[in-house]
C-alpha cells in the first residue's frame, strides 16, 4: 500500500516528453496560462490514495491485534467498522473539501464557526463533525448544538460549564470528548507541539477524573464520550504516539474504575510529510497501522472494551497533493555569488517558511530535468520582508519568466494565507483524469477592498 505522504510530488505527476510537468493528466504549463499564477493545483488521486493508505493501515493494525471483525471496514464507508477516520479541515477547507470529505466518507474536525459552516454548506453529515478549539466562543457552541450531533472536543472546565449552560438554553445535549494534554512531546518545531505538559490545549491528565465527574453531573445537557489528544504536527517518530496509546489507555481503565465507559479514542492528526528529498516520513498506512494494533493490544491488555478508534490526519491526506505554480520575475546576482530569483507570490500564499523555516522542494515546470546546476539560487518572494524566502538554494537555474513548481504545499497554505500587502489569494484548481475545475476563484482587486468602510465625516472634502 503507498502512502502519498513520504512523496514529494502527487501521485499523478509525471514528466511530459516535453519535459514538462503533468499533474492529474494535465500540463502545468498549460493550467498557468488558463488560471493565472500564482496557482495552487490539487491533485484528486493524491487525496483518495492518502485517505486508503490510512483506512487499510487503520484495519491491517486491528486484523494484526487479533480483533479483525472490528477492523474490517466497509468500502467506501470512511471508517473500519471499530475506527474512522477524520480529516482535520484546518490543513485546507472549502466547499469543495467539504464534497470531498463527503464523498470518502470522512468524518472532518473543524476548528472554527467559519470552518464548521462551510462544512455543513457542503452537505458534511454533522454526525461525523468533531468542534475543536482552545477558545470556542458562545456562538461557535450553539452553531455545533444547534446543527445536530456536533461532536465538541472540550479544551477546559471553563468551556464544559458554558457548553451547560448553552445547551440548556437551547434543550440539547452536547457529545463531548475531553481534550486530554497528556504531557509528550513530539519531534517537531516548538511552534507546532500541542502535548507537552505546559500545553495552552487540554485538560492536564492529572485533571481528566475530575473533569468527567463534572461531566457526569450534567446529564441532561453533557454526553461524555472519551478521549481525545493530539501532540503536535509534522512528526516523523511514531514513539510519542504509543506512549499516548498506553497513557489514554490508563486513564481509560482508571475512568472504568469510576463506572465511566470511553466509547470513543481519539489519537489526533500530526503525521509528517516528506518537503524534501532527505525527510523520511513514516507511512501513512504504517503510522495507522501501529496505532490500531497498539490501541487494540493497550485497551485488551486492561481488560477493558476497545472504543471506536478515531485519527485525524491533515497534513498527511492534503499536503501532498498539492503544487503551487508561480512565475518567475526579476533576478539579482551579487559578488557574494547570491542569486535571488523572486516569484510573483511568496509569505502571503505559504507563510510557513518565514512562520517556522519549513523547507521546500521546487522544480522548473517547463524544464523538470533542469536541477542540480544552480545550487546558489535562492527563490524569494514578492512581499515587503526580508524573511520572505520560499527556499534558500534552491538548486534549480530559473530564469526570468520560467514557471516554478513548489511541491507539498496542499496543507496549511491556503488556510494560513493572507492578503498581506494587499494582494488577492491565488486561486486553486482541482485536477484529476485530465479536467482542471476551479474550486478557489483568484481574489480580485474588488474582494480586496470589499470590506471596507470609509466614515462619512471622510467623505465630505
Ligand atoms: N487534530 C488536531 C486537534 C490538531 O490541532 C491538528 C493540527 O494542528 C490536527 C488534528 C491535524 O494535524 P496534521 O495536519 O499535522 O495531521
């Protein structure tokens, strides 16, 4: 079973005999001229190959544990019969995720009111939708109550008491699972850990009994239904995700010896993807695969009753399907021997790379076998900051004009975008068996001025 997630390029990618490179059957050529760049293209087969990798490797670890009948799951259905799988919408989300989300049979975490509406929009059964959020506000809860069996990930005791509170007002009960920060570390940068112990996410362990006691003294408004922890993203390692299998699996015997069933494990999303040619990310199916059989094995070990085995990959399923085309414009050489080559988009369509030194691969769409020649070439962007470097050595000769492709960037690019320096989003389009459908329109100067408001006493001279 491939996983898209230890490749550089979608799984569609291929060089024509023109040298140039196709994606989803296309021309990356031809799609610049027919949308414009900068461009982000998705590539379709990518997603639905990442979403196998990970729904096989979720019933091979169940098969393997010895508790196959939960693991095998229908095809088509989103989820092996004891696991589903969620995609964590934060990495790219629109309506046309929502479709696809849909289609897979995904469940979707969101993490906003803006994410949880376009979500529903699209038709995304609110069954299958998480509601995470370190800081949910009033109107974000009573949209997940108000849309049908939201499941909300509470973060705190602050937010279960409102949660009460809201969902009396308006006679539901919520789905809950608790948030648990249980105190490990991933490999990855400082600004992307979510479970060390000091950690803004979560409950701290220590606190989780206390915290469902709460739980169980609101039953008309509060349905507890397990746990939740995410450690971080980008993690190539999967020995911090096993110490969180057996940590939640503790906490869920300790629970059980309170009367409390976890119906629901949650293990979170933050699997890496390979950027460049040197990272070497577990698979997709492998990391899948060893948190089901490791969870079936925690929770039989204890005796106790596996719950429904959740995981949320993001960056896994949609980082590697997407390919951002730019152009190339001017060049600027020094006696130092640094060449810049600056591209027509830069920190305001990919901000990880000046937010956290994230690293990228690029190739000259038009020349794919021209690499290696021109290590000095540093690619920049056009925005007004010096730290706003795509790549350093890029090893590529781009010349002005040329279309440059920027692989693995279909994950928290166009959801951390902005309209810095006052330009439009790129638009984006969707590319699979030689069609090109646009799902993001390019923004125009008019959306950027859309919001604005000029007072009246401005107006008068
Ligand atoms: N789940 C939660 C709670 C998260 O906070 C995140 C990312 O921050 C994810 C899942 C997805 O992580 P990734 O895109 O790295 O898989």
């Amino acid at each position: 079973m491939s996983s898209p997630n230890t490749r550089l390029m979608p799984v569609t990618a291929t060089i024509s005999s023109e040298d140039h490179l196709l994606i989803g059957g296309l021309d990356t050529v031809e799609l610049a001229e027919r949308f414009g760049t900068p461009l982000w293209v998705m590539d379709y087969q990518t997603i639905v190959q990442a979403v196998s990798a990970c729904r096989d490797g979720l019933a091979a670890g169940f098969l393997e544990a010895g508790n196959g009948s939960r693991g095998a799951g229908g095809a088509g259905s989103g989820s092996a019969a004891g696991a589903s799988v969620l995609y964590a919408g934060k990495a790219f989300t629109c309506l046309a995720m929502g479709r696809i989300v849909r289609r897979l049979g995904l469940g979707l975490d969101v993490v906003s009111e803006g994410e949880l509406f376009t979500a529903l929009r699209a038709g995304v059964d609110p069954e299958t939708i998480f509601l995470h959020g370190n800081n949910k506000s009033d109107s974000e809860l009573e949209r997940a109550l108000l849309a049908g069996p939201v499941t909300v990930v509470v973060d705190g005791v602050g937010e279960l008491e409102r949660l009460d509170r809201l969902a009396s007002r308006l006679e539901r009960k919520a789905r809950i699972l608790v948030r648990v920060t249980p105190g490990v570390e991933p490999d990855t940068h400082d600004h992307i850990k979510t479970g060390q112990a000091d950690s803004k996410f979560g409950v701290p362990l220590a606190d989780v009994p206390n915290f469902v006691r709460r739980c169980l003294s609101m039953p008309e408004t509060i349905a507890f239904r397990g746990l939740h922890a995410h450690i971080g993203s980008q993690s190539h390692d999967i020995e911090p995700y096993l110490r969180i299998v057996d940590i939640l699996a503790d906490l869920a015997l300790r629970l059980k010896e309170m009367g409390v069933e976890v119906e629901m494990l949650d293990l979170g999303g933050g699997l890496g993807i390979a950027y460049t040619e040197k990272d070497r990310p577990l698979p997709l199916y492998t990391w899948a695969r060893e948190l089901s059989a490791a969870a079936v094995m925690a929770f039989a070990s204890r005796k106790l009753t596996m719950p429904h085995l959740l995981l949320e990959p993001g960056r896994s399923i949609i980082g590697p399907a997407g390919v951002t085309i730019y152009r190339a414009g001017d060049t600027k050489e020094f006696l130092s021997g640094v060449r810049y080559v600056s591209l027509d988009g830069g920190m305001a369509d990919n901000p990880r790379p000046a937010t956290y030194n994230a690293l990228y691969t690029a190739r000259i769409a038009s020349r794919m076998s021209a690499i290696g020649t021109d290590d000095v070439t540093t690619l920049v962007g056009r925005y007004c900051e010096s730290g706003d470097i795509i790549i350093k050595d890029a090893g590529i000769p781009v010349r002005t004009g040329d279309l440059v492709a920027i692989f693995a960037t279909g994950a928290y690019n166009y959801s951390m975008s902005s309209n810095y320096n006052r330009t439009g989003r790129p638009a984006c389009v969707l590319v699979d068996d030689s069609k090109a459908e646009l799902i993001l329109r390019r923004e125009t100067l008019e959306d950027l001025i859309c919001q604005d408001r000029v007072p009246d006493w401005l107006t008068d001279d």
